[in-house]
C-alpha cells in the first residue's frame, strides 16, 4: 500500500495559522503517514515538527519553501520576471550554508514586503502594524498575508473594504498584492537556480511547487520543465489541490519522460483557510507519485 504523504504545510513560522506540533498534530490526525513542513524561506519550525513527529508517529521530512525568482520567462527579456517556488526536502536544516543562504533570501522577502506595504499605503489605506513590527522583532518572517491582516485589522478601512467587497486576507491578496496588482512588488533575490543550488548544498533535493498556480499557461509550463532542469531541478509538484486532473497528468507525464520526481501537496495553511485548510485534498487520478529519497528521509 503506497505511503500517505502530503509534502507541503505551513506554520506560524511563515504564513501557517498553527504552531508547527500543531501542524503535525493535525496531519496524523487526518492519516498523513509522510509529511513535509516547508515554511516559506525558514527552517526554524522544522525542529519543533520532528519532535512533535515522533510523538505522534508521523514520519517529517525536513523542508523549506524558497520563493525564487525567474526572470528568463517564454518570451525572455525584459519584463517577464515572475516569482516562483522551490521546495526543498532532505535538507540539513542545521547546517550553517543553509542558514547563512536562507538569512540573506529572508531579509529581501522582509523588504519585499515593506515596500508593498507603503504601497499600500500610498494607495490609501491604513494598516495596523502592530503584528508585523512583533514579528520583525521576534525575526519571524513577514509575507502577503500578515499585510493582509493589517490591512484588514484597521478600521478606517473598513468602508472601503465593504465597496470593494473584500472581506478576508485572500481576497486582499487577490485584489492587491498579486502579480498584476497595484500593490504588488517582486523580490529581488535569490533566482530560481540560487535556490536550487542552496537546496543542493544542504543535501536535499529541489522541487518546483505548484507549476499551474502560477503559470496557467500548459506550454510555458513545460517550456519552464525544461529549463529548470537545466538548471538542475530534480522534480514538479505535479499533484497539487488546485491542479485539475488534465493539468496532473501533463506534469506527471513530462517528469516521468524525463526522469524527474513527481511530488503533491494540499498545502495547508490552517483549518479556517479558503483553499489550503485539509490534508491530503489533492487527486492522484490513478497516478503513480516518484518520491524517490523524499520517501525514504528519516
């Protein structure tokens, strides 16, 4: 019988709801036997979802979710730099290369993050920062959904937000700091090959989240497959909550032709989230996952 894995969650380490014991706590309870904590650009929860792994029987792969950015799209040149995620799993999450890479790709998501905030701001709204400056303080990482949540926590904004009929972090994200949107602002650092190799270095292997969450398109996909195998990605995310089962099958069929593994996640962020709130919700259609080491970490 094929293990039950689910290799992407999130705690209060990046944009999780729950502590990480929590987050593992919650996957054994919903049957997960494989599990990847993988925090966005920190490892400092992976710790804390071990322990709490062996206590509840659940097998945690150390992992890290490294946002990445690409800027060598279809077209190329100018223009077409996007942001993108890596997975990395096997990790020495103790090791020091690690920790001096992640620190460096950290402190450009924090200033990724300010400058929309004052774009936020300059477009008129009002923002209680009293979480993002504790968890500055606490050198906890801040992302979309903290601004989300200070945007939401002020009350001048509260009209406002009514008009435009936003009424949860998700649709403030959608609305606002999405590629595409006014208040968005693309990092600056680490490239997608950075963080392939900053993967490799702590011995883990690589692997591309959720292609088809961020690029729609089915042939700029695969065209994408290609380059970042190129650049040494050793697999796709190919079974993933969102992903439909045409766009499953495409991913699963292009990482078997060309050897790479296929992995899959319901991505969960917590138990109130729209889409990313159960484990384990995502389709095989049949399919055979390639785990390859990831199901053999200890």
């Amino acid at each position: 019988m094929a293990i039950r894995f689910d290799l992407q969650s999130h705690s209060t380490h990046s944009d999780g709801a729950l502590e990480a014991a929590e987050v593992v706590e919650r996957a054994a309870r919903a049957g997960v036997e494989l599990l990847a904590l993988s925090d966005h650009d920190t490892v400092s929860g992976v710790a804390e979802a071990l322990r709490a792994g062996e206590r509840y029987g659940v097998r945690v792969v150390p992992a890290v979710e490294i946002s990445a950015i690409d800027a060598d799209g279809e077209e190329g040149g100018i223009g077409t730099a996007r942001e993108l995620h890596i997975l990395g799993y096997g990790i020495d999450h103790t090791g020091p290369v690690l920790t001096e890479r992640l620190a460096e790709f950290l402190a450009d998501r924090e200033q990724r993050t300010l400058r929309m905030a004052r774009a936020l701001q300059e477009l008129g709204f009002e923002l209680d920062e009293a979480e993002i400056e504790g968890r500055i303080a606490a050198g906890k990482p801040i992302g979309r959904p903290h601004l989300a949540e200070a945007v939401l926590a002020a009350p001048g904004n509260a009209a406002r937000l009514r008009d435009e009929e936003i009424d949860d972090i998700g649709s403030l994200i959608r609305g606002y700091l999405v590629e595409g949107k006014p208040a968005f602002r693309l990092r600056e650092t680490p490239t997608v090959a950075q963080a392939i190799e900053a993967i490799h270095e702590a011995g883990g292997v690589a692997i591309w989240a959720h292609p088809f969450w961020d690029i729609p398109d089915p042939d700029e996909v695969l065209a994408s497959i290609d380059r970042f195998r190129a650049l040494g990605i050793d697999g796709v995310e190919a079974f993933y909550v969102t992903h439909t089962q045409e766009q499953t099958m495409l991913l699963a069929q292009r990482s078997e032709e060309l050897g790479l593994l296929s992995t899959g996640s319901a991505d969960f962020h917590g138990p109130e989230n729209r889409l990313f709130s159960k484990f384990l919700a995502f389709e095989l259609y049949g399919l055979e996952p390639r785990l390859g080491p990831i199901a053999s970490t200890r």
